[in-house]
C-alpha cells in the first residue's frame, strides 16, 4: 500500500473486532510514533499503552462514555511533561504529541489496523486513571484494533477552498 492509498483509505473507526494486536503489529505502530519529528528533536512524548480491560472501562468514562475505548483491545494515550512554547507561540507538546500520534495512525492503517483520533476526554480524568504524573499533559487518546466497520470517506473540501498561492 503507498502513502497515497493509506491517507485516502485512512477512516476513523469506532467498531472494533474482538480480537487481539499482534506485538509485532504494536510495536510498529508506537515505532512510528517514536520516529516522528519534534520541536528541536526533544521527544518529550510518552505513549501509553493500555490493554487491561478495566482500565479501558474507566478510561472509556474520562473519554465521555465513548465505549469504543473499552471495546478496542488496546487504548493509546499520548502525553508530555514539558511546557515548551515554541517561538510562534505554540505548544510544542501538543504539536508534537499530535505529530507522533498521526504517525502511529497512518501506521496503522498500513497494517490492517484501526484508530480513532479522540478530542473528547477529560484530561484530569485520564491522568487520574493512569496515575500519570500530575505535570503531565495528555495530548490524545485513540483505541486501536481491528475495524468492525468500513465508513464511507466523509466530505472534504476541494484544495481550492483551503489553499491559496502566493507567486
């Protein structure tokens, strides 16, 4: 599969199989992740891998009840410790806990693999369920299995509507 098919084949899935990840699957996905580019090289992320399936129960409430994160044999949360504003006044800790986490995603797909990116979660909630230290931020959380779904592509604007050149 080239880079092309995986980025247009990528959906988000929030069905998954009953079936566990092969480690050699896991660890090339979190492989990705970890090769990913970050501000100044700090690679401050941490990546968390959660399979026991009472945490996924609890973490699956902090998640606003999406029980997909239960349902998926393994949950990743991605976290950082470090408050580092970059010069254009971003935190480096989210764009590069994002960058790492899109990396892990298309990975994933590559191997047959779904994942949901998830914005709604209470992040004081998963710390807490973690026991994650109280300086660090978490950044993203998504179940990861094999899909039990196959979403149509959703809409997306043509590049004329978000890009413009400047010559």
């Amino acid at each position: 599969m080239t880079l092309d098919e995986i980025i247009k084949t990528r959906r988000s899935i929030r069905a998954f199989k009953n079936a566990p990840i092969e480690q050699d699957k896991l660890i090339a996905v979190l492989e990705a992740g970890r090769l990913a580019p970050s501000a100044r090289n700090r690679q401050e992320w941490h990546f968390t891998v959660v399979t026991n399936q009472k945490l996924r129960e609890q973490l699956a409430l902090a998640c606003c009840g999406q029980m997909m994160v239960a349902e998926a044999p393994v949950t990743i949360i991605v976290w950082d410790t470090k408050q580092y504003f970059m010069t254009c006044k971003q935190s480096a800790a989210t764009i590069d806990c994002s960058i790492a986490l899109s990396f892990m995603m298309l990975k994933a797909q590559e191997l047959g693999l779904g994942t949901c990116w998830l914005g709604a979660f209470k992040a004081d909630e998963v710390s807490k369920a973690l026991n994650l230290p109280k300086e660090a931020a978490v950044v993203a959380v998504t179940p990861l299995g094999y899909p039990n779904e196959s979403p149509a592509a959703r809409p997306r604007k043509s590049l004329d509507e978000i890009c413009d050149f400047r010559v």
